[in-house]
C-alpha cells in the first residue's frame, strides 16, 4: 500500500513578514503586529512578531503594553493588523501551493495541509526536492518564505513543521514518526495545554513516547473517551484525517457575542445550541448533509481561533453538530488561558446524498 505523502505549509512569522515586504527598511528591526481594542493607546495584544522582537521575549497574544517594556530603548515598530494586505499575499501564495497538490485544504490565512501523494509517487525522498522547489517557486514570485513539515498524515506533517523555524524544512518518513514523536513533550501535541501538560505529567506522563505507552482505557477514564482516544491515536501517529478542501463560499455559519466573557462550557453550548438551531434549518431548507463542522472563538485580548472536526460519513441532523462542536469546546476550553467573548459554528463540505454512519476521526485542527 502505497505511503501517504502530506505537507503542512506554515508561513513564517506571516503578518510581521508582510510588513517587512512592504517596507524593507523594517526587517532588521523588531517589528510587532497587535491588535489594538481602541480603549487606549497601548490597549490590545501582539497579534505576531518579527524573530528579531522574539529575542527580546515578545510573545503572541502578549498585552501590547508589556510588549513595549520588553523592547524599551530599542528601534522597535508597532503596526496595526492589515487584515486584507495579509489576505492579499496569503491568497497570492495559497494560488501557487494549490498547482502543486492533487488535494488542498487551506486552514488558516498563513497554513495549508497539500496531500501530494501522486506527485512524489509514495517518496519522501521525493517529497524532498518537490518541497523545496515549492519553497523556490514561493519565494521568487511573492517574496514570503515559510516552512513546510513533511509526514504521512496531517498530525505528523504539523509537529514536523513545528519543529524548524523559520524557513525550515522537515521530511519524517513513516517508520521514522515513532522515534521522531517519543522524545517530544506531550504540551508539542494538539489539545494539550497547561492543564492537561499537569494533569499528564501527575500520571508520569512527560513525553510522546510515555504517552504512546500509557493504557488507553485509563486515559479514557481520565480525559473522557473522544480525548482519550485521540491522546492515544496521535502519540502513535495515527491520523486518518484526509486533506480536503474547506472553502468559505461552500459553508453556513453563524456567529454570536456571549452576554459575558466566560470558560464555562455550559454556558457557551447554550450560545452555540442557538446558533446550530438557525444553522440546521437553512440546511434542511437547502437538503444538503455536511462533513465538517467548526467553532471559532474570539477570546478576550481580541485574538481569534478556530477549531474543527471532519466526519468519516455525511450527516445533517442538529445533534451531530452539536455533540461536535461539544467535542471541540471541550478539547480547547480545558487549556485556554483566555475567556472567551463571541462564538460561532461552521458547517461544510456538502452534498445532498442522504447520511449514513455518524462516526468522526479523533483529530482535530489550529489556526
């Protein structure tokens, strides 16, 4: 059977790197993009940075005000977020990556997963050379570089393209994704924050490979059985999870602010349950059965994320969005250092074939 061959493709430090293409003179300087919330001058969050300010300890999501302390007496810059310039590059090299993969699936403004399976025919020997002229090709065109991390599913290409920053390039073959994993920390891992990083590290579980080799049943009876599994599954690089397109134009979503700022599931599920009820009657309006379901969050320093799960099979009944979009809050709400201000739910990939067995893969994406 032939080798998956999967790419994450992570722009570096994106939106600082767009300032320095636009005004070269930035690029030996510390540059920090934040987004201000207009209460004051200073109010808001670093959004990103250049690598120059991270040597000064500057942080995403770090308050604006304490990011300024940090590069006190040095040339720094401090630039508001360019939203649509961003997207503008984004799209520029997002064109580019889409001709080089037989599948596309573009999960953030600054991240894409390309399957390129029948153009390296199964090699990572291959998928080497074609990854770097891929970079190549990129850089010469929109003059933005990024890094690319190379595995046989999506799990291991995103912990690879982690792992070599900025500009990297990180090939982990199949047979190597055990020893590449093991030494890891388990916080490297998708869902595993401060928290759960205690929690595990209680149960003398530091590293991937103690994780790899903890009883699965007793990760169930502590984390519950979607994370349990999912601990289980990801620490042996195990990901199923097909590269697909997930074009905005092709989903319903809805948004909404909460009454207050808050961590506590219940009460942002009440939210949510309102927004799947008003997403489930313009799907049954339409006929159409989905495969991917998604949250997004607005937190309370402004930043944004997003979460997402995609079923094995279609479905189109409110309760499948609903036990998912349980599934997710639950993964991100256990290790959010921020209160959560505004939610929304995104259903897509659609067809109008009837659904058959509601069964989800246990991964999940960032962006």
């Amino acid at each position: 059977m032939q080798n998956r061959v999967v790419m994450l493709v992570d722009f570096d430090y994106f939106f600082a790197q767009c300032e320095e293409l636009r005004n070269p003179t930035l690029k030996d300087k510390p540059v920090v993009v934040g987004v201000y919330s207009g209460r004051t001058e200073e109010s808001g969050a670093v959004s990103t940075s250049n690598y120059v300010a991270r040597k000064y300890g500057v942080k995403s999501g770090m308050p604006l005000f304490l990011a300024k302390l940090k590069l006190e007496g040095t040339d720094a810059v401090f630039l508001p977020v360019d939203y649509e310039y961003y997207e503008q590059i984004s799209d520029s090299i997002m064109r580019i990556l889409r001709g080089y993969a037989s599948s596309f699936e573009q999960v953030s403004v600054d991240e894409a997963y390309l399957d390129v399976t029948e153009q390296v025919q199964g090699s990572f020997e291959t998928a080497k050379t074609y990854a770097q002229r891929i970079k190549t090709e990129a850089k010469s065109q929109v003059s933005i570089s990024f890094s690319v991390g190379v595995g046989a599913n999506k799990l291991v290409a995103k912990i690879a393209c982690d792992s070599q920053k900025p500009d990297g390039l990180t090939i982990v073959k199949p047979e190597e994704a055990p020893s590449f994993l093991s030494p890891l920390p388990v916080d490297r891992l998708l869902g595993v924050g401060k928290k759960t990083s205690a929690k595990m590290d209680s149960l003398g579980i530091k590293t991937m490979g103690d994780l790899s080799n903890y009883d699965v049943q007793k990760l169930i009876a502590i984390f519950g059985k979607t994370l349990g599994i999912y601990f289980h599954n990801a620490a042996n690089a195990v990901d199923n999870e097909p590269v697909q397109e997930q074009g905005e134009a092709e989903s319903i979503s809805r948004i909404g602010t909460l009454k207050q700022d808050s961590l506590d599931l219940a009460f942002i599920l009440q939210k949510t349950d309102e927004l799947i009820d008003d997403i489930s009657k313009e799907l049954a309006e339409k006929n159409l059965s989905f495969k991917q379901v998604a949250i997004y969050m607005v937190m309370t320093d402004l930043s944004s994320k997003t979460r997402s799960i995609t079923l094995e099979q279609p479905a189109k009944d409110p309760e499948t969005i609903k036990k998912n979009v349980k599934d997710l809050f639950e993964k991100f709400l256990s290790d959010s250092p921020l209160e959560v201000r505004r939610v929304g739910v995104k259903v897509s990939g659609f067809s109008r074939e009837e659904p058959q067995q509601k069964q989800l893969t246990s991964f999940f994406q960032t962006s």
